[in-house]
C-alpha cells in the first residue's frame, strides 16, 4: 500500500494488519500501556510478600540504597523471629548446668592484698641528762624506716617530732623536733645537712647557741651511725655557719665528727691533772723558802 496524506497533510506510511510485520497489537482498552508492560501482556500483576518487606523496599528505592543490603536484613530479621521456642517450661537437670548456676553455689571474690612494706630498724640518737652525769649525752634509739631509705629519710623520723612517750618517760628528749630539715645529700663520704630552726609560731628564726649545739650533736652521731659515712657538714637555712661543739665553735663549714662531741658521749671521761710526790715536795720547799724570806 502506498502513502496517504493525513487530515493534517502530513504523509503516512502504508497501513498494516494488525500483529503482522511487527505492527503494533490491539491495545487492551482497559488497561494502560505502560501498566501491560510492566505486568506482561494480557496478563495479571501478582502482588506477593509482606507489607513491611514491600514498603522497605520502595523506602530504599526512594532513599537511593541498594537492594542487596535490604534484602539482607530482611532475611537476617526473618531468621530471627524464627527462633524454636517451647510452649512449656523444661525441667533441666542440675548437673548439666554451669557451676555458678547449680543451687548452692557462692560466689567468690578475689582479694587483692597489697605487698607488705619491707622496714628495718635504723640507729638515730636522742639527748638525756641522767642523774649520775651532770651533762648531756646522746643516747641510741631505733626508728623502723624502709630498707631502700635514704640518709634524708633516716633524718627525717627526728624532725618535727618529739620523743615517743616511753622515750620521754626514759627521760630522753630531741632538740631536732624544734628544726626542720630541708635537705641531705652525701658526696665523697661527707653528709651536708641543711636544717632549719622554728619558732614556737613555726616561723624561721635563728636558734640559741645550746640549741644548735645539741642539735649538731645529735646529727654528727646519727649520720655517723650510716656505713660509709665518716662526717657532717651543717647548713642553716642553706648558709654556712659556726656550729658550737664540745671544745670551740667549728668554722663555718667545717666536717664536724663524732671526736668534736665527745663530751656528749656516755663514756666520755675528763681528763684529770695529777701530781708526783717529787712535785709536791718541791712545791713545799718553794712555799718554806717564800715564808723565810718573808720573815
């Protein structure tokens, strides 16, 4: 068949019978094009699946999300909710149960103990005035410390503190409970000790001469006590001073040792000036010249 002009006068093809030579079938005039495309023609649409499966679906496709990981979860939550369950409860034998749910059983806690400090005792030296000796001596005492203390920490149980009541009941007391120790440091077998004298308020404030004596003399012993350590050097307040000691006052920064306190020893004994029987006899003849002489 040849070409036909339309009613607009444009040209159209040869008319051709309907499902032959590719020509379009007949339409279904109760259906939509596009709704037999998608359903197939001349057939029904199965609508199949859950409400919630279908609206996740068409949420994903809004939203731009893959089917893959929706389809995923929507089996991993089916599988879920198909968990076997019994209608009634099962008797389940003791035995078979874990220990901490077996009747009777009691829970136990773990206890974590600390290491127990290890101490030693350490020799420091306190003062006395006993009846029989009309001076003051130093007199040992021990004071538990760590084993790894150092010398400063040694000192440090003297300071700021006073003798314990049975040492007090024993008559000692400590001079170095009105000072304080700032530092203790040892080098080449010499200790230099820094210490500070307190006021009543605690405030610094320079101590008497018999003060800083006991106080020297308590320390040159105690730090003496420390192996390896043969004399002190005594700062107050970081200043080198005249420290007393039993004969003279020291030139500041002097290495002060026990032989400078040993009058502060218990056995410590004057010395005594004795006479020959040829001296006392000289010095009667030199009194009988004198009274001839005299007369």
């Amino acid at each position: 068949m040849g070409l036909g002009i339309g009613p607009s006068g444009r040209a159209r093809g040869t008319a051709r019978w309907p499902g032959l030579g590719g020509g379009p079938p007949e339409r279904d005039p109760g259906r939509s094009f596009r709704r037999r495309v998608a359903g197939g023609y001349g057939g029904r649409r199965v609508r199949g699946g859950s409400g919630a499966v279908r609206r996740l679906l068409r949420s994903a496709r809004r939203r731009g999300v893959g089917l893959w990981p929706v389809l995923v979860l929507t089996v991993a939550a089916a599988a879920g909710c198909g968990l076997p369950t019994d209608e009634t409860a099962q008797a389940i034998d003791p035995e078979e149960l874990p220990e901490s749910l077996r009747p009777g059983f009691t829970a136990s806690t773990t206890t974590t103990v600390p290491a127990p400090l290890l101490t030693e005792p350490r020799s420091v030296y306190l003062l006395t005035n006993p009846q029989d000796i009309e001076r003051t001596i130093v007199v040992e005492v021990e004071r538990q410390v760590n084993r790894s203390a150092t010398l400063e920490e040694v000192l440090a149980t003297l300071f700021g503190e006073a003798a314990s009541p049975e040492e007090s009941d024993a008559g000692y007391f400590n001079t170095l409970e009105l000072f304080e120790i700032l530092s203790a440091r040892v080098v080449d077998g010499v200790a230099t000790v820094d210490i500070v004298h307190l006021s009543p308020e605690g405030e610094d404030q320079p101590p008497s001469a018999d003060e800083l004596e006991f106080a020297a003399a308590q320390l040159v012993f105690t730090v003496s006590a420390t192996e390896g350590i043969d004399g002190v050097r005594i700062l107050l307040d970081g200043q080198e001073v005249s420290v007393p000691t039993s004969d003279a006052d020291a030139e500041p920064g002097s290495v002060l040792r026990t032989s400078a306190y040993e009058q502060f020893q218990p056995d410590f004994a004057p010395a005594t000036t004795t006479t020959s029987p040829a001296e006392d006899e000289n010095d009667d003849e030199n009194e009988g010249e004198s009274e001839d002489e005299e007369g």
